[in-house]
C-alpha cells in the first residue's frame, strides 16, 4: 500500500499526465452506467485511498477467477493495479502457506472495518466435517472471521451467492450459500457460472470510485448489470414475438436463428446482462453461439433441469403457454396482413384513379391550346 494511497497518486508515480487520469475517469463513468454530469464526481473519488480487498475461495472450481482476470473494459490488471489493493487472494497471490496466512491475519487487524470482503465458491457449514480445508482451518471459519470485520462482502458466482452446483442434490457437504452462514451483514450478490467479466470489475470498480455499494434489487444484485431479463435484450426476440421457434438444433429455424425457447432457453426468466454486455469484449454470448440460456444466474439453477426442456409458462408476459403466444403472435400477424392487403388495394384504386383524371385534364388542356392556336 505504500506509496499507492489513489489511482492518481499511481498515475503520477508512473509520469502519466492529469489528462489521461481524467480520459479514465470518463471511460470509468461510462463503465459504470453513470451521467456525464456525475464525471467530476468520479474524478474526486478516484483521487481517495485505494480500497483494501481480501478475496477468499470456498467451494467452487475457480471459474470465477478465470472470468475475472479476462475482463475488457476495465482491464483486470488495471483494477488489481491501479483500482484496488487486493492483499490476499490464494488463487491469484504469488505467496502462500504460513507467511500468506499470517498476512491474512495482519490485514484484517490493521483494516478492520475497512476492507472489501470478495468470496467466490459455496461453504460446508459443519466445521468438523473435513470439506474445504484452509491452512488448517475449516472454510466457514475464515470467512465468517473475514466477514465479522470486512466493510462491504461482495459474493462472486452463484456458489457463493445461492451455493450453486455445490449445493445441488444430492450435496453431499450441505454446502449453503454466504447469505445462510453470515449474519448482519449486507452481501451483494454477483450470480452467473461464471458472471460476466465487466459485471465483477464493475462492481468492485464502483465501490472503488464511490466508497458505497450500487443500487441493489430485491436479491441484493446490482441493478445496473441484473435489472433486465435476457430475454428483453435478446437479439431473437423478434422471432419470438413472431411465434417463429426453433424444434431441433439442427432443423432450419435454429439455421436461421430462430428463438430457442422450445430447446429450454431460460432466457425469459433469468436476469442478466448477457444480451447486452456479452462476453469477451461483447463478441458473443450462449444464445449467440446457438444454445439456449440455462439461467445460471438463478437460484437453483443447477437442478432445474432437464435443460432442453422448455419452460412451462413465460413469466412477465401475460399470455401464458408460448404456444398460445405462437397462436396469438400468427393471429395478429394474419389479421394485419388482410388489413395491410385491403388498405394498399385502396389506395392503388385511388391513386389509378387520380392517375386517369390527371391524364384526362392534361389531354382536355392540350386540346384547348390547339384549338386556341387555330
């Protein structure tokens, strides 16, 4: 931390000029959703202190981390470098055994009440029961020790948000989720397996900037990157709303990029930013590859299966069964195409119409002018 007390203080350190600093800063407020107005804000917040992290692993396959470390905008390197000051990460640390863990120890001494507590993967809530190991020590103790002093607790994935596949039947270590172990603390949760790169730097970014945690909906996730559903993002939805839908992936509808919500996509029940941010610098997405949506930012998602399997009912839309939609969807289609076909002979016969009386006064005028030169 010496030395890196603000992202400004860094960017004078290393000879970059103020006007760079304030290009980042432009680029951080728009990363973030946030109005122009709010740039001088940003500025301001990134000339503070770096914010200290302490990033803990449970059960989960790292995958998160691996999603991390490819974000785009901001860079994840910028964000470990420049934007936080990540002091213990066990996957990411060039450190470890004692040493680390008695780094761990200090950190959470000298920062209490200050730091940034990341968690990725679910936790087996019996600390006698052997399952997840660290240092010695059970997972539920240390994150529950890290949690009693952290600032702010970010869940990462959705082990560690709803206990994800950890926690699917038959779960065999109990494994729950952070919200069932940690009590009287606010957790923000950032599901998906993995979440989008953007998504997780952007959410400890904003934290960064502003010292505050986003706005937040009903399951504590960050509005700004879980407010909609994929569905109404989607690129196919115009398919959808046309009843047009994909049977087999290899049938002509899915050739044509027809909806998949007949091959199990839960796109219209999963909250998420998929069809708008996507991944690997919004090059493409599940949907986009031509694979429906398996929900994984949902709860449970992992035993709401089969996948493959459509949904029952379509949540939000008032219509019910999709194949009423379908029947709806070509009703309507039906009915304006009449109604386009009777309008536009209308107005052929009107305009033929027109044409004949404007050649019939052009001749009659023409006459009129030869009779007038006689």
């Amino acid at each position: 931390m010496e030395g890196y007390d603000s992202i400004w203080d860094m960017y004078k350190k290393k000879g970059i000029s103020r006007r760079s600093f304030i290009k980042t800063c432009t680029a951080m407020t728009a990363l973030l959703g946030l109005a122009p107005a709010m740039l001088p804000e940003v500025v301001k917040a990134a000339e503070k202190r770096l914010p200290v992290v302490i990033w803990l692993h449970g059960h989960e396959c790292t995958g998160c981390s691996e999603a991390f470390l490819r974000s785009g905008a901001p860079l994840t390197s910028d964000v470990v470098l420049n934007m936080i000051a990540l002091e213990y990460d066990d996957t990411l640390g060039a450190a470890s055994g004692e040493p680390f863990e008695n780094h761990l120890q200090e950190i959470m001494k000298t920062y209490k009440g200050q730091y940034i507590l990341a968690v990725e993967g679910a936790a087996p809530p019996d600390p006698k029961g052997g399952f997840c190991m660290v240092g010695g020590r059970s997972f539920v103790e240390e994150v529950k020790e890290a949690a009693a002093g952290a600032a702010a607790i970010i869940a990462y994935g959705s082990c560690a948000a709803w206990g994800g596949i950890q926690a699917a039947r038959p779960n065999p270590t109990q494994a729950v989720s952070l919200n069932e172990i940690i009590d009287n603390k606010h957790i923000v949760n950032v599901p998906g397996c993995p979440p989008i790169p953007e998504v997780m730097t952007g959410v400890i970014a904003h934290y960064a900037m502003f010292g505050n945690l986003p706005p937040l909906d009903n399951r504590n996730c960050p509005k700004q990157f879980f407010g909609n559903r994929i569905h109404d993002t989607c690129y196919r939805r115009p398919f959808f709303d046309a009843g047009m839908f994909a049977n087999d992936f290899n049938d002509a509808g899915a050739r044509a990029g027809w909806c998949l919500y007949k091959l199990g996509c839960r796109g219209p029940e999963t909250y998420a930013s998929c069809g708008n941010m996507r991944w690997w610098n919004g090059l493409s997405y599940p949907i986009q590859s031509g694979h429906g949506c398996i929900g994984c930012t949902s709860k449970n998602f992992w035993d709401n299966d089969p996948f493959y399997t459509r949904l029952p009912e379509v949540a939000g839309l008032g219509l019910g069964n999709i194949d009423k939609i379908g029947a709806v969807a070509t009703g309507a289609l039906a009915v304006g195409i009449t109604a386009h076909l009777a309008t536009s002979a209308v107005q052929k016969r009107r305009r033929d119409q027109k044409e004949l009386e404007d050649e019939k006064k052009a001749a009659e005028e023409a006459e009129r002018m030869s009779r007038g030169k006689d």
